[in-house]
C-alpha cells in the first residue's frame, strides 16, 4: 500500500472527521503529511503521533482559513520542511443554519461563503505556483453532496459547496497542462462532529431514507476517494466532482 510513496502533502482541516481520515490514509500510503487546523483543535496531537507510528514525516501548523496570511503560510511550511507540495487537501468548512433563503442573515451568509469558497480559493492559490514550478500537482477540494442537490433552508452552504465545484473545474482547465490536477469530493452525509453538531435529526433520518445505501457515511468511507485523486492512478482524472454518498444523487 504505497501508492503515494515520497509525496508531499498539506490538509487543511485536517483535526477531525474526513480530514482526519484523509491524513491517515495518506501516510498509510506513503506520504508526509502537514497537518492544517485551527489552533484550538485538540486532536492535532493525537493525529501526529498516529501518522508518526506510519513511520513518515508529519507536523501541524495552524491554519484558519478565514486569514489569507496564515493559508499563505501553511503551504509555505510545507514547501520549507518537505522540500516540494505534491498535494493539497483544501477540507475546512462549516454548516450554515437552516434559514429561509430571504431569513438567513447576512453575517452568516458571508461567513459560511468565507470559510468554504473563499478558504479553498487561497489554499489554491497559493499551492498552484509551487506546483506548476514542480510540473505536478493534486488539489482536491472538498464540497458536498448538497453542491449538486440542494435543499430548502441551505442556501449558503449549498452556495459554498457548488462555488468549491466551479472552482476546481476552472483550476482543472488552467492548469491540465502543468502536469496539476484539480478535482473535488463531494460526500453525502457523514458521521463527523459537524454533522452531529447540526442537531435536526428528524431531517437526516428523512435523508436517509431516501438513499439506496440507508446509513450515514464513515469518513475513512470517503477519504479513500482523496487517496484515489491524489494517486497516479487518477492521473487522467481533472475538473470531476466524486460523489461518495450512499446513491443519494443518481441522475
């Protein structure tokens, strides 16, 4: 199991959930990895010593996505300590409340688009001239499910998800031909703490029952699809959106 072997990685929310799993994996297959997050997340120490027992290179730099400097200086920590940045993980985000569209009050809007586009938007910008001087890259961003389905009193959040997707799919048309990649994952609904921490359940069991495979995703579920886009293996894959969401979007 080495399909990333001497990769060079950075994840942004990276702490817990999908991000968590996805850092795992990746040293599981062969990568160093530098774990981004917000400086208060607790399990930042836990997680480098599991990578560390993979026998490869991991450290933490603290990253909110909310402040371009601090993104700006992530990839440059990973350049610095690893030498290159192969891949790069953008999968900080946040849920919106459910407003009405008309109700949702402008501060929320902002931050929820703030945090999931924008947060993404730096985290390209500042891996993609690193990688074009490399002639190798993977970014892969993370967006949701609800980017191609949406629903009611999920405006910003559905918003943010589907600006992440068109986002990649310009990265992919700029950037095919240096040798980068860009595409992103859009999970279904997943055991993480931002799903629990959304409460409503009567509104998830009513997800679920609407999809062929009736049970909440685990994240290790969906981070295979990051080991995937970050291998050779996808080498022909750019500008794609990968659903793994348990056939809640079939057409």
């Amino acid at each position: 199991m080495n399909r990333l072997e001497g990769k060079k990685a950075l994840v942004i929310g990276a702490s817990t959930g999908i991000g968590r799993e996805v850092c795992r994996l990746f040293a599981l297959e062969g990568a160093d990895v530098c774990v981004g997050d917000l400086g208060h997340a607790v399990d930042k120490a836990s997680l480098l010593g599991q990578l560390a027992d993979f026998g490869h290179d991991a450290f933490a730099v603290e990253v909110d996505v909310l402040v371009e400097e601090q993104v700006k200086a992530a990839v440059d920590a990973t350049v610095a300590r690893f030498g290159r940045i192969d891949i790069i993980v953008n999968n900080a985000g946040v849920p919106s409340s459910h407003y009405l569209l008309h109700e949702e009050p402008t501060e929320e809007f902002d931050f929820v688009m703030n945090v999931n586009l924008r947060g993404v938007y730096f985290g390209m910008k500042y891996a993609i001239p690193y990688m074009k001087e490399q002639g190798w890259g993977r970014i892969i961003n993370t967006a949701s499910n609800l980017a191609h389905r949406p629903i009611a009193t999920g405006s910003s959040y559905s918003a943010s998800k589907a600006g992440v997707v068109a986002l990649s799919v310009v990265g992919a048309l700029e950037l095919g031909q240096y040798g980068i990649t860009v595409n992103t994952v859009c999970p279904g609904p997943t055991d993480t703490p931002m799903l629990r921490g959304m409460g409503a359940p009567e509104r998830l069991n009513k997800m679920l029952e609407t999809l062929p495979i009736s049970r909440v995703a685990q994240p290790i579920e969906i981070a295979w699809a990051y080991v995937y886009l970050a291998s050779d293996e996808a080498s022909y894959t750019t500008g794609q959106s990968i659903s793994p969401n348990g056939g809640h979007v079939m057409w």
